[in-house]
C-alpha cells in the first residue's frame, strides 16, 4: 500500500475524475452531497472561510498490491475503515470529504478529496506529508496484514 499526495487550488477537476460512474463507487461523503459538480462547489465555499490557504484541495490515492485484490476486491468496508485509519493519523479531521473506490486497474485503490480548509476555517496540516504517509502507510500495512513490497 503506498499513499500518493497532490494538492490543487479547484475542486471541479479532482471530485470529476474522482467519480466518474463507469469506474468509481462512492464509498463515504462527510459535509459534501449531490452530484460531483455540486460537491466541488460546496468545497469552494468552505474553502471561503481561509483566503491564505491557496491549495485548498486535498487528494490522496491509496493504492494497494494486486496481491492484495482477493482480499479487497469486494470488501469496501475493509477499505473504508483503511482510508480512516490513514486520514486520522494524518491529520485530516474536523474538515468536508468524500472517498471513492476505483475499479478501472487491477490493483486496488481509493481516493480520497479534502479540503485543507477545514469545518473551523484552520488549515489542514500538509508539513512533511510525504515522509509521515510512508511511515503510515507502512504500520497500516503491517495492522492490516496487507502486502509489502519486495525490496521495500
């Protein structure tokens, strides 16, 4: 499992792509509802409430190994509760989200859309996101049982 990180300054684009119907399934949507176009645009108007965030959007895809898609390939809950478990020891609460799964390549994978403005106006931390996603990645895949890598 590794956690890819983007940021961006519009929501249209990523919720988009995130849930195009042929390939996605909405898995969880907190403090955001409706269609992709409604959703991006309730995220711009959080994204209101702080005008020095300028990478207002969050985007994280967790990818899993393909030897791990038996295991996952219809347990959307084990999935879910994964991507919880990443997003809370990122750092990434009190703020609007959706998860979404794909189904469009054979490994399995999710991702997850925040807005880095969260629901009080703070900004989600993204400070050395790159290193604390790998150590995370690493013990989740580890609580999990989940597949390592070889000659990771």
């Amino acid at each position: 499992m590794i956690g890819k990180q983007t940021k961006g300054t519009s929501f249209g684009g990523c919720v988009s792509y995130v849930l195009k119907e042929e390939k996605s399934k909405l898995l969880e949507a907190v403090g955001v509802e409706g269609t992709p176009e409604q959703i991006a645009e309730q995220f711009e108007l959080q994204s209101l409430l702080n005008d020095k965030v300028k990478n207002i959007v969050g985007h994280t895809s967790l990818n899993f190994s393909p030897e791990d898609s038996e295991r996952l390939k219809h347990d959307d809950e084990l999935m879910l509760q994964i991507a919880h478990d990443y997003m809370k020891l990122m750092g990434i609460e009190n703020t609007q989200y959706i998860i979404a799964r794909h189904i469009d390549r054979e490994h399995p994978h999710c991702h997850i859309v925040y807005n880095r403005v969260d629901n009080d106006g703070r900004c989600v931390s993204d400070s050395y996101e790159y290193y604390r996603s790998n150590a995370i990645c690493k013990g989740l895949k580890k609580k999990y049982g989940l597949t390592f890598g070889e000659n990771k």
